[in-house]
C-alpha cells in the first residue's frame, strides 16, 4: 500500500503535493482512488476563505495563538485565527499589524477572535470597531448564548450586492457553538429588531439590514465537542449529527438554502484518525487547538509546553472558569503537573457556602491564602485597584458584599492562572491554568518515539501537514475497503514524520 502525497518517513521529503490535481470526473467502482489532502472537506470553503486545505489553527485566547502563529499557518495553507479574546484594544492592534508585516495587506485565509463579553461593559464594541477599522475579514465568535448587537453589526456590514446580484460577504463570522439551540441563533437572519436598532444608531445602512434578512449571520459553524477551554464536553458525533438536523430546520424555516452554511468540527481532533473520521462526517473543516498550544509558535511559555507534551489523555479536569466563576461555569483544563483544577474547584466549593471570606474557617483561610501565595487583604486590595478601572459598578457591588469580593478574589486567582502559564512564572507552576483537551494526549501517544515527539519540531505546519497526509491515508483505506479491496487492519497506521 501507498502512502498519500504528504507522507514523509524522514525529513527527505520536499512537503506536500505542490500543485493541485483535477478531481476526476468520474469514479469505476471497485478501484482504488487517489485521495489527496485538499480533497478533504468542502472546496467551497478552501475557496470561500483562501486557503489550501479545510483546515483551521483556531484561536486560544489572550494571545496564546500569537500573530506568529496565524502567519505561519497561512503559509502553510491553513486558516489561521489570532487568539485576540480577552487582550486589549491596542494589544490587538499590534498583534493585527505583526500580522499584515508577515502576510500583507489584505491577505486571505486569516481572522481574529471574538468572544461576548457581557462583564465588560464596551468592550465587544471596542473590539468590533477595530476589526471593521482594520479589515479583519474573518472573526471566529466564541461564548455566545445569544446573538449581541455587536456580532450582528460585524455581519452585517461586510454584506453588498454583487454585480451578478447574489450577495456578498467581505465580512465572514465562524460561530463556535456547542448547542443545537445556540447554532440556530446564527443559522437565521440577524432578527428585525436588533438590525433596526443597528440602523438607527448608524451602524449598518438600510441596505445592509435588508441583505442580512436574506443571509444567515455566520455561514461557517465550527461544532465544539470535547475541546479544551470552554467546552460542554460533547461527544462529536451526537453533536455534528444535532447541528445538520439543526441546519435543515433552521433554513426550512427561513427559506435558505442548506448549502449556504457550513458546518465544521473541532474539539478531540489530535491524530490522523480524528481528522479522518470527522472529514468523514461531513465535516466541511476542521479546527484544532490543543495541540497547537504545545507549537513554537505559541504564546505558552516553554514551562507550559512541557507540561502539555507529557500529558496522556485522561490528564485534564474541569475548573472554575474566571470569567463566569458566579455562573458555575467550567473550562477543560490540564491536570498533570499542576494543581490548578483542584484548587479552582475548592475555590467555588468555598464560593457557594461561605457568605464571605470572615466566614470560612480557619483551615478555608489557610488554603485560600496558600493558593493565593499571599494574604486575602492583599489580594482584595490588588483585586480593587484593578476594577476601579475595569468596572466600578460591579466594585460598588462587591464593596458592599462580603461574598462578590470573595468571588472577585477567586476571579483574579484563576485568571493569573492562565497569565502565570503564559509567563513562565516558577514560582507558580503548579497554579498554571493551561486550556486543554484530551487531543493533547492522543497526541503526544501518536508522536512518541518519532520526530514530532520533540517539542522543538512541533510547529503549526508540521502538526498540520501530519495531520492531514495521514487524514488522506486514511480515508484512501477506508475508500479501497469499501469498494471490495482486502485491506488489512494495519494498513490504516499513519507514523508522523517531517516536512521541508
């Protein structure tokens, strides 16, 4: 059996098929196909988005996808999403201008992050108007219940009539979901009430919020099942299958066409097998993320990236989320070598039954100012400087109740989690905060013992290129089987090698 075009045992190999073949026109059952890496996934999109492949770096967030990192994944030809969520207005500009120094003006195949922020009040707006401002062509939105004004505004004023008469996009949103009810909300047209409103304050003009009723808000949704970070831990086939069913009924109900929306996966895609099996679904693309944060070209610091490259599978646990700690809500996080989850986990256990830090015991002091590395009225004294800029409001709030200033203490815990981890901080290592899934151990059990087990090797485009060439293997066995060939089980092995 032959490997597919990408495959390299060695570093001998020049890197993937360097010109595109013509997809044949017809197929005779019963013989063996070629299936090359591009095939894989909807070419709409490929074209759509400007990029090689069907395949997504995604965005980890405050920074941890750096500019770096989009720009080599566009050179590789991947979609590349800067992990702009939870950064600064003028962080993320500079992080768009590294961006254009590296690919130019204008180029194709790369977005930012957005991510609602309903706790930061302007924020999301401050944000969107850079985009626009900019021409950030692609914005993936993450932490959406519901659709914002914002969302709306940045889908809504990329949209034109085209000399033909369809409508265009220069505008595009990714929407990452987790529910069939959530996707539905980008599924259909903006409602009439909030384009109203967008006209109104002069945000959109009329003939923007007339194409928007014709057009779903997102045309690329990306499913998330058992990703790092956020996540609801779906599993990706009882959710990929919901989001079609979800598809159909949305533009029955609208009057859209099913082809105008494409569905992709992430969340669990960290070996060949992963990324066939979701190509196989119907994916239209994939994105990967976990395993992207152990690249060079990642804002994790050298200490982080260890710790991932020695996880297994079942090393990660749910923790208290920072920004929606009051919520209850959980992000997936590394668990081997630090002591993050379990802390978080005690922090919100102390949350719900304490009605302030006076009130919890003498050993619930002990730990939270052990976790803390310094005293609770240190820590509240940091936590207050800090929001009587962020949010006075909410400081008010918490000044006149024991319980939010517990919880906003907590809040400041576990986000210097995640900074500490993207330090390097040593003194904090076992409070590193490090987003991730269990495709980070899939992983690191499918490189081990060749050349990608070294951390210095494992780039966006050698994680990338492994990943798709042996997607491709894959799928070429599978395709041989199902049309009568007797392909043996071992044939459908894939060992990850390096490209030039």
């Amino acid at each position: 059996m032959t490997s597919s075009p990408l495959h390299s045992e060695s570093s001998a190999s020049t890197g993937p098929v360097e010109a595109r073949r013509a997809f044949p026109s017809q197929q005779t059952a019963g013989t063996a196909l070629d299936i090359y890496p591009e095939w894989l996934g909807d070419q709409r999109f490929s074209h759509q988005h400007g990029s090689r492949f069907c395949y997504v770096v995604g965005e980890m967030a405050r920074g941890i996808a750096t500019p770096l990192m989009v720009i080599e994944a566009v050179k590789a030809g991947l979609v590349g999403f800067y992990g702009s969520a939870g950064l600064r207005p003028e962080t993320i500009a500079a992080g768009i201008d590294e961006i254009e120094a590296g690919l130019g003006k204008n180029a194709p195949a790369w977005g930012a992050n957005l991510i609602h922020s309903p706790q930061q009040p302007g924020y999301e707006r401050a944000v969107v108007d850079l985009f626009l401002a900019r021409g950030v062509a692609r914005v993936s939105a993450s932490a959406f219940m519901a659709l914002s004004k914002e969302i709306v505004r940045y889908s809504a004023r990329g949209l034109s009539r085209a000399e033909d008469g369809s409508i265009a996009r220069s505008t595009h949103v990714f929407a990452k979901v987790s529910r069939a009810e959530v996707a539905r909300h980008f599924m259909a047209p903006a409602p009439d009430k909030l384009l109203a409103g967008l006209v109104s304050a002069g945000d959109i003009s009329t003939e923007q919020a007339e194409l928007a009723k014709l057009v779903p808000v997102a045309a690329d949704i990306t499913a998330e099942s058992d990703s790092g970070g956020h996540t609801d831990n779906r599993p990706a086939g009882p959710l990929f299958s919901s989001l079609l069913r979800t598809r159909e009924d949305a533009c029955a109900e609208h009057g859209l066409s099913p082809d105008m929306i494409r569905i992709g996966l992430a969340g669990g895609i960290g070996t060949p097998w992963a990324a066939a099996a979701a190509y196989q679904m119907g994916a239209a693309y994939i994105l990967t993320g976990s395993i992207n944060q152990a690249a060079m070209e990642s804002g994790l610091s050298p200490e982080g990236r260890k710790l991932l490259a020695e996880a297994g599978p079942a090393d990660v646990a749910m923790a208290p989320a920072a920004d929606m700690f009051e919520q209850g809500v959980e992000v997936q996080v590394l668990k081997r070598g630090t002591l993050f989850a379990m802390r978080g986990k005690r922090m919100w256990e102390i949350y719900k039954a304490r009605s302030g830090f006076e009130d919890c015991t003498p050993d619930e002091r002990k730990f939270i100012e052990t976790a803390l590395g310094e005293p609770f009225a240190t820590a509240w004294e940091r936590t207050r400087a800090y929001m009587q800029g962020a949010n006075p409001k909410e400081l008010a709030l918490a000044e006149a109740e024991p319980r939010r200033k517990l919880a906003l203490v907590f809040r400041r815990y576990l986000f210097f989690g995640a900074q500490w981890a993207r330090d390097g901080e040593a003194a904090r290592l076992r409070d590193f905060q490090i987003w991730c899934g269990p495709a980070m151990g899939a992983f690191n059990e499918w490189a081990k013992g060749s050349p990608l087990e070294a951390l210095e090797n494992r780039t966006v485009r050698q994680i990338a290129w492994n990943l798709l060439d042996g997607a491709a293997h894959i799928t070429r066995m599978q395709a041989m089987r199902a049309t009568g060939h007797d392909v043996p089980g071992s044939a459908f092995g894939y060992q990850p090698g390096l490209f030039q």
